[in-house]
C-alpha cells in the first residue's frame, strides 16, 4: 500500500523561488522533487517540512492543474 510522503516545501536561497509539493504516492514522479532551482539552476535547494497551511495550497494548487490538463 503506497504510503505518501510529507509535504515539502523547497525554497532557493539564491533567488527566493519556492514551492510546495504534495506527492500523492510513495512514487515520486516530475514536480514532487527538486534537487535543483527550476528558475536559476542553484544547488541545492532548502527543503522544509510545510506546515498545514503550505500544505493545503499546495494540495490546491495540484487539484487546480490537474483539472486544466
């Protein structure tokens, strides 16, 4: 049974982009893990648990652009 990680929030220290992910399985698949910034290209990134508020605009955020697809 898949077991979804946490939510995360990754941030760039270079130029202040973030994003907050909410895998929705244990299969982590394009967009639920940054390893590098998408908008500057600096390693590595800051990650943090999101707090409950993070948390659900990301989970918004996701629900949103699945329905325009």
């Amino acid at each position: 049974m898949p077991i979804a990680p946490s939510p995360k929030t990754y941030t760039c220290p270079a130029c202040g982009w973030s994003k907050t992910v909410t895998p929705r399985s244990d299969a982590l698949g394009p967009g639920d893990y940054y390893t590098a910034c998408p908008k500057c290209a600096h390693v590595p990134l800051t990650s943090s648990k999101a707090n409950a508020a993070q948390a659900a605009l990301g989970h918004l955020s996701d629900q949103i652009k699945r329905l325009w697809r």
